[in-house]
C-alpha cells in the first residue's frame, strides 16, 4: 500500500496553488465533494432548427449536464481525490489527438455533504466550446473555501460535440439562469440542505461572461446584426444573484457588439472583469475593457494581464502524448505561466465573492496594488476598481 499512498501524495492538483501563489489563492480548509448530476430545462428553444426567414425556433426540452463541488463530510478511510474524464479542445477531434484526458482531482467522488452550514452558489459557465472540468482549477478551490460550485456542459458548445452557434447566443444566460433557479429550489436534490437559496453568483468564461452579462442585467442591443435575427429570451435577474465574474467576456467587440453604453446601464450587479491585454478574441480596449467602462450602475474591478491574450480562464493544458499545438493553444499563453494566471485568478476571485457573498467586506482591501502577494511578485498586472454611478 505504500506506493499508491506516495503516489496520491505527490499528485499535482490545478486547484492547489504554487509556491509563488498569492494569499488567497491557497487551499481552503473544507474536503471537497463531487458530484455528477443532469437537470432539465423543459421547452427551450432548439437553435439547430433555427429558421433565419422567420426568426423562429421550435421548442425542446434541453438537458444540462453539472459537475457539482460542495463542502464534505469524508468517511474514515475516505480519500479527496478523483479523476475527471475532459473532453479535448477543439471543435471536432483530429485524428492523432486522443479525444479525452485525465485531470486529477482533489475531490472525492459522492461525498457527503458537510451538514451543520448553508453555503453559497457559484454558477460556473465555460467558453465556445469549453466543458464542466475546465475551470476545476477554480471550482475545487472555491469550494475548499466553504461554496457550493455547479459547473455546466452547455448543450451544443461542449467540447467535440460544438453545434449550431445560434444556440450559444440564444441559451447561454437561460442555461445559467435555470441552473441557479434549480439549486436553489428544488429540495430533491442533495444540497438542498447546505444551499443557501439567498446567496448566488457567477462566473462566465469567453462566451460564459456573455452569458453572465445577460443574466447580471446588460440587455441585449437592438442594433447587434449578429443577435437582431435570434429569438433572444427576456430574462429577468433573480433577486438571490448578487455579484458576476466575468473572464474575458465575449461580445462587445465589434462587429457583434452585442451591448451598447445604454444598454449595459442595466448591468447593477457587483462585478469582476479579468482579460488579457492582447486578447485577440473578446478584444481589449474594443472589447472587455470597454464593456467595463460601459457598465457604470455596477461596483466593478478590472484585473489585466499585460500581454496575455485569451486563455485566461480556463486549465493549464493536460501533460499527455499526443497534445499538438492546436490543442495546447486552447490551455496556455505565450507569454505567461499558466498556473501563474490560475493562482491570482484564485486570489481575486476569493476576495471578490467572500466580499459580496460573505460580507467579508475586509477583503475588499485586496484589491490594493500588491496587497497579499509575495513581496517583488506583483508584477505584469493591473488592478483598477469604479464605483457605480
């Protein structure tokens, strides 16, 4: 038994930070739980029957597939650690490339809850495509942290299986909405009993903060000639969503610009913008940084990563055989460590919604130049926070 023992001791987990860390990015003190669940949104529309003559779309059923991380109860003997089976990155798989990879995780599989506290939601929502698994660097580590984290295969934009991109448009904010309406109601599920139906938030990813936008309140431009066509929902924000996460959110970019300086004045939510300074898919100062100027009734922070381009929300890339460049580019950055971006998305990420969901208002202090990082550290950053107007 002493081989596995050392092997699980030396395994190297996304979720647990490096060395050079910032402070917050540590792990939490809670054992982790996860859990594999599906839920169904009845009588959505389906986009891959979309009609562009009409503008029309028949209704389906759509299911949602979540990876749930919770606070748990480990049994004597009981190990935080699984394996999570990923998609690979890509649209389609490619002959040569292996279609799935392992990533280890410092979870352990169906745990029980720890009972005796209620905790809050996080919403977690990937990019075009993404998957469930791909931000478990964050999930595990806020759910170390003491919240509940659901992370969503969104329909027809999951890895390998990307479908009509009209139903990314149309379905994204429904799917976060329905998926936070669901974990908070719906007393059959197994939080229903650590949940706190009152204390929500979430965290979009490149098409993910599109949606996360929606769902905050940004409505959608009349004007936008890729969304004028599309049978847009009217979503309403729910009252128990109190803070949005936005990592290089896809969509104000010309020529989609799918929100407008009045538009955006619907966003109120406490926010956190992060990007890249050279991203080259959501845009910069035509892009995130602008949507950020936009939004004027939300207490906001940006956090750039000078140089960085897109890659700044997801995994580091899995260390496999097979990996070619057109799948590594979909992980890693060229300029910057990947677990370096992990870790200080952690740090801010924590002090964010330990602020706007714990009231641990203290915390608000970290975003400070340098507050909480190792001295010589911070550096290739900036960090600029408004108040709403």
């Amino acid at each position: 038994m002493l081989l596995p023992i050392l092997l699980l001791a030396q395994t190297q987990y996304f979720s647990v930070p490096p060395l050079d860390a910032p402070e917050l990015a540590r792990f939490g003190s809670h054992d982790v739980g996860v859990r594999t669940i599906e839920i169904t949104n009845p009588q959505q529309p389906d986009m891959l029957k979309f009609d562009a003559a009409t503008g029309k779309a028949p209704l389906a059923d759509r299911t949602l597939k979540l990876e749930v991380w919770y606070p748990a109860q480990l049994k004597a003997g009981e190990k935080a650690h699984t394996v999570y089976t990923s998609p690979m990155a890509g649209r389609a798989s490619r002959p040569g490339l292996p279609k799935t990879f392992e990533i280890q995780g410092k979870a352990a599989r169906d745990a029980e809850p720890k009972a005796g506290a209620t905790y809050p939601l996080v919403i977690v929502s990937h990019g075009y495509p993404g998957s469930r698994t791909f931000l478990s660097y964050l999930t595990e580590n806020l759910a170390s942290k003491g919240y509940i984290v659901a992370a969503i295969d969104h329909t027809d934009s999951v890895f390998g299986e990307v479908r009509a991109f009209q139903s990314t448009l149309v379905n994204r904010a429904p799917d976060q909405l329905f998926t936070l309406e669901k974990l908070t109601t719906d007393k059959g599920l197994f939080l229903a009993e650590i949940v706190d139906p009152a204390r929500a938030a979430i965290i979009g990813y490149s098409m993910g903060g599109y949606g996360a936008m929606a769902s905050g309140g940004a409505s959608y431009s009349a004007t936008s000639g890729m969304l004028k066509q599309l049978p847009l929902p009217k979503l309403t924000t729910p009252a128990n969503l109190k803070a949005i996460v936005a990592i290089a959110p896809w969509g104000a970019q010309p020529p989609v610009e799918a929100w407008s300086a009045e538009t955006a004045k619907g966003f109120k939510l406490p926010s956190l913008f992060i990007v890249g300074s050279q991203d080259d898919i959501s845009g910069y100062e035509q892009g995130v940084k602008r949507l950020y100027n936009w939004s004027t009734a939300s207490n906001r922070c940006l956090i750039t990563y000078q140089n960085a381009r897109h890659n700044t929300g997801g995994n580091p890339a899995p260390a496999i055989e097979g990996l070619d460049f057109a799948a590594l580019q979909s992980f890693e950055e060229p300029v910057w460590r990947k677990d370096r971006i992990t870790a200080i998305n952690q740090h801010f990420i924590t002090a964010f919604l330990d602020s706007e969901l714990k009231g641990e208002t203290a915390k608000r202090t970290y975003f400070e130049p340098g507050k909480g990082f190792q001295p010589r550290w911070f550096l290739g950053i900036e960090v600029g926070c408004q108040t709403a107007n």
